[in-house]
C-alpha cells in the first residue's frame, strides 16, 4: 500500500489534490528479503518537535494553528487520493528541512487503505476487523473494532491535536 499512495501521489495533476504535504520517492527496490525506499529527507517527527523543540508552544497559538492547519491538510489530500491513514499521531508528520522547514509531511503508509472501489463507489463496511493503529490516538470505531473511514482518521487527528 505505501508504494501504491507515493506512485499515486507523484502521477496524480497537482490540480487533483495538494501534495505538499507528501516526501517525494525517488527510487525504491528489494535487496534480499530487504525493501527499501529513497525519499526526501525530513528533519524530526512532529512528536520530536513537540516533546522538544515546542515546550513553551502554549505562548505561540501561532505555532499550534500552523500544525493543525498543516497536518488537517495532508490527511485531506490522502484521502482525495482515495485512502485513509489509520494511524494518525504526531510520530506519523514530520517537519522538513531547509528550505522546507516550515512544512510537515505525512508519512508511515503501512496500515493505511483505499476507502473506494475500483469504480470510485465506497467499499462496503465489514462487521468486524481487526485493530488498527495506536490506541492513544484510535477513534471510538477503531477501538470497538469497526471498519475506518474518513471520519475515524479525523477523529484520531482531534486526539493527536488536543495533545500537542
């Protein structure tokens, strides 16, 4: 899946959705049973950010709106892609680095899920799945075992945001 999102995200029109808020892969290959990928390098996890770099965040609601602003954007952008996250927290954004210092990027694709059917309909919603994601941040659906949407990735970006 995480391949399938950075092929979508670099061969979609920059008028279809923003992708400012995605690294850009430049190579990807398979050495053994080892699979690698060669992106953009990003500076620190906006956890890394927050835990470090923004102690005194409280006195710059500035900063904060920026983050919100920033990381509601990129998981917009997913899913115009046709895609849910599932595990949206801060360790999943990171900051860029210079000149790109002032964008946060999504990344950490594993877990994530196309939420369409081939013809662009929504997929049918399964009775039971199995957990998905990081409890402290799981949406109420996520966590009573409910197939995700959207929503539940919406829901999980309203955690991570009270805690930053």
């Amino acid at each position: 899946v995480e391949v399938a999102i950075f092929v979508r995200v670099q061969s979609v029109a920059d008028s279809f959705c923003d992708k400012t808020h995605f690294v850009k892969m430049h190579a990807r290959g398979r050495c053994k049973e080892i699979t690698f990928y060669v992106m953009d390098l990003v500076w620190a996890s906006l956890r890394d950010v927050v835990e470090e770099v923004c102690k005194n965040v409280t006195r710059f609601p500035s900063t904060k709106i920026q983050i919100a602003r920033q990381t509601l954007k990129s998981i917009e952008a997913l899913h115009e892609l046709g895609y849910i996250h599932r595990d949206i927290k801060p360790a999943n954004f990171a900051v860029g680095l210079p000149p790109n210092d002032n964008v946060i990027y999504l990344l950490e694709f594993g877990i994530a899920k196309t939420y369409r059917e081939s013809a662009g309909a929504h997929r049918i919603a399964r009775e039971s799945v199995a957990f998905m994601g990081t409890v402290r941040y799981a949406s109420a659906s996520a966590l009573k075992r409910q197939e995700q949407s959207r929503r539940d990735d919406l829901e999980a970006w309203l955690y991570m945001m009270i805690q930053v």
